[in-house]
C-alpha cells in the first residue's frame, strides 16, 4: 500500500485552470506569477514530451528544476518580469490542457494553497529541491501506523484504520461492526483481519460469487474458506441428514424457472376475487420476496404487494394462506415433483427462522465484507452464532435502501478516511451522506496525496476523454447505449451490464410492438406497454426518451446497428453500464448520468435512501475525476426535504 513517488508541481489549481480557460491572457497572468509557477506552468504544457519514457517524472523533475534556474538568472540580469514575457510568447493552451489531463500519468499533482505557503519546494537560492517530493510524500502518506504479524513481517495501517484493527486484535473472542466508507480500504483491512488469524479457522463470506472471487484472489489460494450468504446457508440447511427434503437439487439452478400457470397448477391455486389462478401464483411470488426481505417472521396479508386488482377482506386472507402455501413448498417441498424454484434469498430467510440451524463450529470467526449488503433475517442468524462475527461494510452503499443493523451489542467503529479519492469530493460526498435519511454516519475525509476533480455540468455530453459513464436503471442504460451508437463513440458494456442487456431490448421492442411477454426479470410482470407505463415515474426522463423512440419505429435492426460499435473486449475508452454493475470497482474517471436523480414520492424515506445510495456509491468509484449533474446538491437537499413530508 506505499504509494509512489509523485512529483508535486508549485502551482495551484485555481491558478491552473484559470491560465486554461479560454479567454485568459497568458501575459498577464504570468506578470503576476512567482518564476516557479511560471515553470510549473511550462512543464504542465510539454509533459508529453516524456510520454511513455520509464523515468517520466525523473525527467519531468529534471526539466521543471532546469527552468526554475533559467528563471532565476533571467529576472537577476533583466529584471522582474522577464521570465514571464518569454515564457508567454511560448505558451500554447491547448498544450497546456494536454498537460493537465496528463499528470496523473507522470505522476504528477499541483498543490494547495496550504502547502504552497509551507514551501520547501525551493532552497533559499530559489533552486529546486530534489529531496522535496519524497519529503511531501512521507507527510502525506497516510499509512504512519506500524503492526506486525505472527510470522514476522510488518506492514503499515492508517490511523483510522489502526485504532480499529488495535481493537479487533485485543479482543479476538468479541464481535465487530465497521462502519467504513467507499475508498477507506475495507478489504485491505480483512487482508490484515486475516494475517493476524493464521492459528485461527476464519469463515469469509460476502453477498455475490463475484465480490467473493475478488476478496480471495486478495487475500491469497489456500489461506481461508469463502461462500457466499446463500452458499453458507445452504450448507447449514442441508447439514441434517434426517431432513432430505431440504436438499435444493436443480431448484437451486438459476436457470430453473417455472411458469405462474404451473406453479398454480402443482400448488393447486384456484382463483382469488377476479385474479386468475395463474395470478395468485405470480402475486404469492411476489408476496414470499418481500416476506424473505423482511424482518418478519410470519407471512401474512401486510406482505400483499400493490396490485390492480381490489380484495376484499376474505380474499387477502385466501391469497395469504395461499402465499404460505408456496412458502412452505419452496422451502421444504412435500413431493418432490412440484419443483419450485429454489433461490439464494428463500434460503437466508429459511436460515434465520430454522433455529436448529448453525455455522460449523470448526469455524472460528466469521468476517463479512461489504456487510451492507447483508438482509435482516441474515443479521438475525449472525447474530445468534457462538462465533465473533466481523462485518465490515458502508450503509451509504445500501442501493435497496432497506438497510438492516446488528444488534446494539456488538462493538462498532468508523473509517471515514479515504485512501481513493482526494479532497475535492468532499462537497459531494458529505452532501449525500448528510441527506440520506435511514443513515447515520461521519463525514468522509478525502486523501492528502491524491487530487480528484470534480466537474458539473448542465448538459451530459458525451465524454471526451476515457471514462466509465453510470446510469440508475436499464433505461438509463438502453437510452445511453444508443446515444453512444449514434454518435460512433467506440464502448464497451461494464460485465454486470453486458449479461442481459441484449435481452432487456429486445423485451422492450417486443413488448411495444406485439406485446409478447418479456422474459427479461425488469418487465417479467409486464403484459402491455400500457401496464409498464403506469408504473414507471412521469418524469423518468429516460424512459421517456425510450418510449418516444420506440414510437418513432426503432426496431430490433437499429439495436444490432448500435451494437457494431460496441466494444467486446472492454477496452475501449468509454465503458457504460449501471451503478450496481460498477460497486466493486474503482476507475480513473466517472460520469454519472442524470437519470441518477431520481423523483420521489412525499414521505417515501427508503426511496429517498435508494436514490442518495445510487448516486453516492457511483461518486464513490472515481479516483482522478468526477463528472456529475450540476444540480446533485440542490436535488439531495430537495430529495431529504421531501421523503420528511408526510
């Protein structure tokens, strides 16, 4: 985790982007420079010049030095001034502007006003100071903390990070909650979690097959078992062997599905009010996912979804036994012919509500990444379990908004310290946080040593540079996807993203065209474009934008055109997908697409929090540069105000 040496240039920022701008005169601005700024402002514009060399920001040094030492001589000989005129006469902006968007490649970084006024930069005489980048970089590195391992070897912690690490390994019998936010280095931390429990028997476990693939391929082969809450809680439900009826089989595939008419048709389902049997089957579906999603531990009418259809009394009733019905069949069939499927989520809320159920004993710990993501009833299960239970996650990061907690027993601490992001997205970042209604959290503090620009804009253009542009939904997706086709850019779909998008158009089509019955789980419940319309928000932009393509005649044919510019390799400059599909990852450059500010209901606090989470999580990906509606702040405000309203 020791960063490299980066070589920090003797200009500011503000200073930067003014000598940038369009209508600025060089000349002017140079007259009031010190002679480093104006050598600083050379170097910035033929940076390119090492492009590729292995010693770039060697050279670079050695150039910026150079220049500050013909400055020097030329304002002792001619006077005050002198260094600025000619360098002014040499200045090229669009060069310039290069060179800024470049120096992370060098690397390189300008400094603050605070650091500035420190100096040490220059010797007495003026000269450069070789020694100062590796002075300034010891002072801001944030790694100061020193532990070492049971074998020896030593590595080094933030303080934040430090002070919560000093306390898990005091107390290794005792559970832990770590609050910590995007960028604070979570996973880093299990790293260590881990070393320190190398004469130990820890269980890691995280919510998705790919975030355990990456936790692992961190923290080593061989060193520690990982599964996934589902894989956990299969094991524990088919541990008893007097119980077969538990065992998944092939109900547990994902490519196991059943019809609503067969369902109704194995379950024996009549009809409920003016609901067909079919119907029932598809709202007890519905019905069991919110019951799995809850902190309840009975199923009954309060779990009946928003539907067309009026009940009476009697058949909410008749429609709750009959979600029970499903329960129970999906959970623990009675005749293995009905086959319901069987997925990760029936099989938590089964785990919780067992009480025979539990983790092998041979396990000494239990360590959760990304513990965010974790439901009530898995909470509930952790925190019964005899073993200490670490959780390490971000609520801010909650994209359901239905945040669950552990018990108020269990230790907690806070990182707040990013290790990602600079400073600078501070404004936003806090802005969310301080907004989001079901979260209670400290501020992020941004990285010392890293700087991350953060621009507004008024209207989303496409990026001119590489960058990975976010959307809230599949809507946001399709409506940038073909934005991006139309106007040639060369792009790649983010891995979350490129499994079922392709599905998910063709749907779309379909559906308006003919409406045939999407397969795509977004529309699945979807039997009219009519009925989809009357769901979907008024001001959802981009499905507006959609629908009024789709009216205009856009067929499968504009799709596969559309594709041709898509990048399979997923390496082109632009890569575009949905913030869920981006969770586990950080980029260079992000741009988030307005879809991301979403509307709300009055008084609707877990929309409110689903909204901020999106928004905060995508922010949170961007090392160097953020790219965000210029509005985010005002709309966060507006947002909170809102979801307070009764």
């Amino acid at each position: 985790m020791t960063p490299k040496l980066t070589l920090f240039l003797p200009l500011e920022i503000d200073k930067a982007e003014e000598l940038a701008a369009v209508d600025s005169r060089s000349a002017e601005l140079f007259h009031q420079w010190s002679v480093h700024e104006i050598a600083s402002a050379a170097v910035i514009q033929n940076s390119t010049a090492f492009a590729g060399h292995n010693l770039r920001a060697d050279k670079t040094e050695k150039a910026l030095a150079e220049l500050i030492s013909i400055g020097i001589q030329v304002e002792r000989s001619n006077g005050q001034g002198e260094f600025g005129r000619l360098m002014a006469a040499r200045f090229n902006r669009d060069n310039f502007n290069t060179g800024l968007n470049d120096l992370k490649r060098i690397p390189a970084r300008l400094l603050d006003p605070e650091l500035i006024s420190k100096g040490g930069f220059v010797f007495p005489n003026g000269e450069w100071n070789f020694e100062f980048k590796r002075q300034l970089s010891a002072q801001l590195n944030p790694f100061t903390e020193k532990f070492v391992t049971n074998d020896g070897k030593e590595f080094t912690l933030t303080n934040q990070q430090a002070r919560t690490f000093s306390v898990f390994r005091g107390e290794l019998d005792e559970s832990m909650d770590v609050q910590a936010l995007a960028g604070t280095g979570k996973t880093y931390l299990i790293e260590r979690m881990v070393d320190s429990l190398s004469r130990y028997r820890p269980l890691l476990l995280a919510y998705t097959q790919v975030q355990l693939q990456a936790l692992m391929a961190r923290i080593g082969p061989n060193r520690v078992t990982g599964m996934t809450f589902g894989q956990l809680a299969t094991e524990c439900l088919e541990r008893d062997q007097s119980k077969p009826y538990r065992r998944a089989g092939k109900r547990a595939w994902s490519t196991h599905q059943l019809a609503p008419s067969l369902a109704a048709e194995r379950l024996g389902f009549g009809p409920v009010g003016s609901m067909a049997p079919w119907q029932v089957a598809q709202t007890c579906n519905r019905m069991v996912m919110r019951f799995c999603f809850s902190r309840d531990t009975t199923l009954d009418t309060r779990h009946i979804p928003p539907l067309d259809t009026k009940l009476s009394e009697l058949d909410k009733i008749a429609l709750a036994q009959y979600a029970q019905v499903f329960w129970q069949q999906t959970i623990e069939p009675t005749d293995p012919r009905i086959e319901m499927p069987l997925r990760g989520y029936h099989r938590i809320k089964h785990l919780a509500l067992a009480l025979d159920t539990f983790i092998d004993p041979g396990y000494t710990h239990i360590i959760i990444d990304e513990s965010h993501d974790l439901t009530w009833p898995m909470c509930a299960f952790l925190d019964r379990c005899p073993q200490p239970v670490i959780t390490l996650g971000d609520a801010c990061q909650r994209l359901d908004g239905n945040l669950s907690k552990r018990s108020p027993a269990t230790r907690s601490r806070e990182v707040v310290h990013s290790i990602r992001a600079g400073r600078q997205i501070e404004g936003v970042v806090n802005t969310l946080i301080d907004q989001n209604p079901v979260v209670r959290v400290a501020h992020m503090e941004g990285s010392r040593e890293r700087d991350t620009k953060v621009i507004y804009y008024d209207n989303a253009e496409i990026p001119t540079e590489p960058a990975t542009i976010l959307c809230n939904s599949e809507w946001g997706l399709f409506e940038w996807f073909q934005r991006l086709g139309n106007a040639g850019a060369k792009f790649s779909l983010l891995p979350g993203a490129d499994k079922a998008f392709r599905l998910f158009v063709l749907d779309c089509i379909e559906l308006f065209n003919k409406s045939v019955r999407p397969s795509h789980s977004a529309l699945f419940k979807y039997t009219s474009w009519a009925s989809l319309v009357k769901d979907m928000a008024k001001d959802d932009l981009a499905f507006i934008r959609i629908e009024r393509m789709l009216k205009k005649g856009y067929k499968a044919t504009d799709f596969e055109a559309s594709l041709l510019w898509l990048d399979a390799t997923g390496r082109a400059p632009i890569k575009l997908g949905r913030v869920a599909d981006a969770r586990n990852t950080e980029v260079d450059t992000v741009m988030l697409a307005p879809d991301l500010l979403s509307r709300i209901e009055s008084g609707d606090r877990m929309g409110a929090a689903k909204a901020l989470a999106a928004i905060y999580t995508g922010g949170t990906r961007a090392r160097f540069k953020l790219i965000v509606p210029g509005e985010v702040r005002d709309w966060a405000t507006d947002l909170s105000a809102k979801s307070k309203k009764s």
